[in-house]
C-alpha cells in the first residue's frame, strides 16, 4: 500500500497454544482468525494491552491480546504433527523440549496427502473463526490439512478457490477441494470448502453439524445453495 511513511514492525509470536484474533481491537468483536504457538505475528499498533498487526503465517491482519505473545519470531526445527497433543497440529516449535519427542516432526518432513489429516480431524468442533485441531472452521480445517504437507494454505474459502487447477464435477475424486463461493457481506467468511472424501462424499467442518464430519456431496451441495452460496468450483492441488 502506498504511503507517505512506514512504520517499522515488531516480530513477536505466539506463546500460548492458541491465540485468538480480533476484527477490532474489543476483544467482543468478531474473530476472524487464531493465532498458533510458534507464528509469527508483526505488530504495527497498540492500545493498552491490545496489539494490531499481521499473522505472518497466513497475512491476516487484526487485534490480539499483548498477554499471548513474546518477543521475537524464532526460526523453528520441529513441527507438531499429533492432533491429540498439548499443543495444536502445525504448532512451531524451535527447541524441542518444548513438547513430547512422540507428538513432534522436524520441518521439512511433512504429511503426503491432505484428506487423509482431514480425516484424522473428525469430530473436531466446528467454531466460526477458529482454525486449529482444537477447533475449526471450514476453511480452516483446508488451512491446517495443507500446512501439515508443507503446502500453502490460504485462510479464505474464496483464497483456496485458486488453489491448483479446476476439474469437472464429473472428474472429482479423493483429495480434490470443493468451494462454495459466498456474496460479500459483513463477515469475513467468503465461503464453504471442503474436501472430497470420494466422488460422492465431503469431509468438512461444517455448523449445520456441529464438527468436522463426512457428508454425502449432494446433501452439502443441496445445503449450501440453499442457503445462497454459488455452485460449487472443484480444484485439483
């Protein structure tokens, strides 16, 4: 963005497991993104105990609370790989006495496909908002599925309907994303993704039940255009 002046920022990351961040700086405002243990969030601004910047992992920018964060954004070895740990999945750990030698991979050793971390997510609660192995919404569960195979996973539904290629729905098969394109509205959701599971079912996090669940594709398909979304785009990463 041009202006007349920039304003150096701060590194800092996240030390709690889960931080969330803010549309505004009222914590009661809507989340619109977390903030995992590791990441790296570069301040811009503050008021009082409230800090305004950019999640560096993902480019979202918002206010989170100055208690969550520590100094400095730490080059990390390890990764977590369990979803039943401590910590959440994809949490970035730089000395590795920070979490269980069972729960860790180091970086560069990654999942190979992203449904099947999907997979291990089910009944995982859904939560608006939310992008973790704690809890998720629906293009977060896309977000950490790609992160743990050491892709790049956009935040927004409408982000990952660029990803990879376009297909057919008649080509789609396992692993393929399906998006769900919203209108614009006051709300910083942009959409519904999901993956295919197969060529007749989803998996994904979805309020209508609650949880990371599988679903047959034309009940979610029926769900969502009902409810205002456009017909469904299909990407092959």
């Amino acid at each position: 963005m041009r202006a007349g002046a920039y304003r150096a920022t701060r590194p800092m990351r996240a030390a709690v497991p889960l931080a969330d961040i803010h549309a505004d700086a009222d914590p009661a405002s809507e989340r619109i993104d977390q903030l995992i243990y590791g990441e790296a969030f570069d301040v811009l601004d503050q008021k009082g105990d409230r800090l305004w910047g950019r999640a560096r992992r993902d480019g979202l920018v918002g206010w989170i609370a100055a208690s969550a964060l520590q100094p400095g954004a730490r080059l990390p070895t390890h990764r977590v790989a369990a979803v039943a740990a401590a910590l959440p999945l994809n949490a970035l750990i730089a000395d590795a006495a920070e979490a269980a030698a069972d729960d860790l991979a180091p970086i560069g050793a990654f999942e190979s496909e992203p449904v099947a971390v999907a997979e291990r997510l089910l009944g995982v609660p859904h939560s608006l908002g939310a992008r973790s192995s704690t809890a998720t919404d629906c293009s977060g569960l896309i977000q950490q599925a790609l992160y743990a195979c050491g892709l790049a996973g956009p935040r927004h539904a409408d982000q990952q309907a660029e990803l990879g290629r376009a297909v057919d729905r008649a080509d789609a098969r396992r692993g393929d994303l399906v998006i769900w394109l919203a209108e614009p509205g006051d709300h910083s959701w942009t959409g519904h993704s999901a993956f295919m599971l197969d060529a007749d079912r989803v998996i994904h996090a979805t309020g209508h039940h609650g949880a990371v669940v599988i679903e047959a594709f034309a009940e979610a398909d029926a769900r969502c255009r009902a409810d205002g979304f456009s017909a469904p785009r299909f990407r092959r990463l």
